[in-house]
C-alpha cells in the first residue's frame, strides 16, 4: 500500500470553514476531546446557536445542558464569557487580530493560531500534538516537548516551516499528516517522507516524542445521597473552585478514603435519622489529574435534616440542568428523572 495524498484528509464539517465564529466553537470542544467525540456536539451547537449573537443571549443553564457529557466544564464557562465579551465589546463581531483572539477567555497561542490562519489568513503556526508528534520524528528532536525548552523549539521551528501564503491550508495539512499517518503507532509504510525521517532512519520512531512528566493522579471517593420527597430530588449546585462548576448534584460527601455507604451515611447525617434504601455499584469517571469514583446511596430522611445549599426541585424540572456524565451515567441508567 502506498500513501496516495487522500489518506491523511479527515473529513470534519469545520475544515475549510472561514467563519471565526465556527472555527472557535470546533476549537474550544476539541479542546481535551477526540474528533469523534467532539463532531455530534459542534454540530448540535452549531444547529441551535448558528450565530455568535445567538450563544450571547442564550441561557446559561441550556449552555452546559448541551455541553452536557463532554467534560472539562471550563471551556464550556469560557464559551459564554467570550461570547458575551465579544457580544458587549466587539459588538458581536469575532476579533481578526491574533492579539485580540488571544485575550480572550480560554484562548491560548494554539487556538489563537488556529482562528487567525483558518478565517484570515494570517502567518501564525498551529502546533499541536500531531504537530509536535511528526516535527519531534522528522528533525530527530529529542528535547521533551512538555519542557519549556521543548515548547519553544516546536514553536519556533513549526514558524520558520509555515507556508506564508496559505498558513490555514498548510497548518491543516500538517495536523491531519500527523493525525492519520504520523500517529502515536506512526504507518511509516506509505509516509512520503520516510526517506528523510531522522527517527525512521535511526529505528528511533517510537521512542519519540519525548515527555519528561508524569501525571500525578489523585483519587476521590464521592458519596452521593439521593433524598426524594413528594416528586422532587435535592439537588445543588456545585460552588466554585473545583470541578463541575456550576452543574449540578445530589447530597455529596467527598472522602479521601473509600468506605462503605454506611459509613458515609453515618458521617454525613450524624445523629440525625435516616435509613438507607439502596445503594449503587461504584461508577467511575477519569480525569486528567484524577479519577472520581461515585457511590449513590437512597436514603430516607426529614427534609429539615437536607443541608443547606441544597432544594428539593421537581424531577421535570432537573431534566433541562446539566450535571456531571458521572452522574448522568447513574441517572440514565437508573432512569431517576423519567
């Protein structure tokens, strides 16, 4: 099999697009997310906000309510900031200028890139990890790339190799190369340049990139407890300064340690009287930095013994809030808002 020049052109609906608006929405989800995961959800956001003007207005609730499963709840907030930044000082005009691109909120020199040379051309290179990837093979790089260092040679050397006169198609071209056929289990037998590849040449191919980090993950253990009274479920939602800002949850006690339901129902209730229904298998959900592990607990108790921060809401009502796919993934399952 040979490389005939199709195989590395992935098909996504905002290639070739020059609407800023829709490069940044398809920007922002790709964040942390693969393509396959992320393409239902930029077209659903593109469905029902096809204008800038549109996400601007829209209700914050109904926001994370689509944003609901994909995780990292921080780009979904720097979504809203910006389209209400651009709506209030750009009077709802994307900025073109990748000085302005960049100040705004959750945009970074990447994305900043990415925004400038699609819609409008101008000469800024977009490094990203397929770019890193295939720059680290073919030169024989062997600085770390999550480094200071390494950042700034990809970064400079990814510049002095950018094609001027087209940078969109190009930055296209070099992420998709490294996406389809220089990939982590690289398919060097129909890369065309794997006459001049450094690392093929030296059998170094899998070897490189180099990191020199190693994520550090932490474990929690959170203890949900499910109280129904009259048609409603308590629910808050989550304050800030920790993950899931601003969705929303059951009853939650947080331990450092895993335990048991009775446990935990004993150390969050106290000397209050409660009785334990039902509780779940353990669910889980991975992190970059973490891994949470959730127990659901049924419990029975006095609506005064309900802490304060949480209501008891109407179930019809809790199906238009987005809470966390750990908690969707019980909900959905359990069919606990049918």
């Amino acid at each position: 099999m040979k490389w005939d020049g199709l195989s590395n052109n992935r098909l996504m609906p905002w290639k070739g697009e020059k609407d800023p608006y829709k490069i940044w929405i398809s920007e922002i989800i790709l964040q942390q997310t693969r393509v396959e995961q992320g393409l239902s959800y930029y077209n659903r956001f593109i469905f029902k906000y096809p204008t800038l003007l549109q996400l601007a207005v829209a209700p914050e609730n109904e926001v994370y309510k689509m944003w609901e499963g994909l995780g990292y709840y921080s780009r979904c907030r720097n979504l809203i900031k910006t389209a209400k930044l651009i709506r209030q000082e750009y009077a709802g005009i994307f900025p073109s200028s990748y000085e302005d691109i960049l100040k705004l909120h959750g945009v970074g020199p990447y994305t900043a890139a990415a925004i400038s040379s699609f819609a409008f051309g101008a000469p800024y290179a977009v490094v990203d990890g397929n770019v890193q990837r295939l720059l680290s093979r073919f030169f024989g790089i062997k600085v770390p790339i999550d480094s200071s260092q390494g950042k700034k040679l990809f970064n400079d050397l990814a510049e002095s190799l950018l094609y001027k006169n087209d940078p969109g198609r190009y930055n296209q071209a070099i992420m998709d190369f490294g996406a389809t056929v220089c990939k982590p289990a690289p398919n060097c037998s129909i890369c065309p340049i794997q006459k001049k590849c450094i690392a093929f040449a030296n059998k170094e191919v899998l070897q490189l990139p180099i990191k020199n980090k190693k994520l550090k993950i932490k474990k929690r253990w959170f203890y949900y407890f499910i109280v129904r009274a009259e048609g409603k479920l308590a629910v808050r939602k989550r304050p800030e300064g920790d993950i899931w800002h601003n969705l929303h949850e059951f009853i939650l006690l947080e331990s450092s340690l895993k335990i048991s339901a009775q446990q935990a129902s004993a150390q969050f209730f106290g000397k209050v009287k409660y009785s334990i229904d039902q509780v779940s298998e353990a669910y889980v959900q991975k992190l970059t930095h973490q891994v949470i592990t959730g127990l659901f607990i049924h419990i029975n108790i006095a609506p005064k013994a309900i802490p304060v921060g949480v209501k008891l809401q109407l179930v019809a009502s809790l199906r238009k809030k987005a809470f966390p796919r750990l908690i969707v993934n019980y909900i959905n399952k359990e069919g606990l808002l049918k």
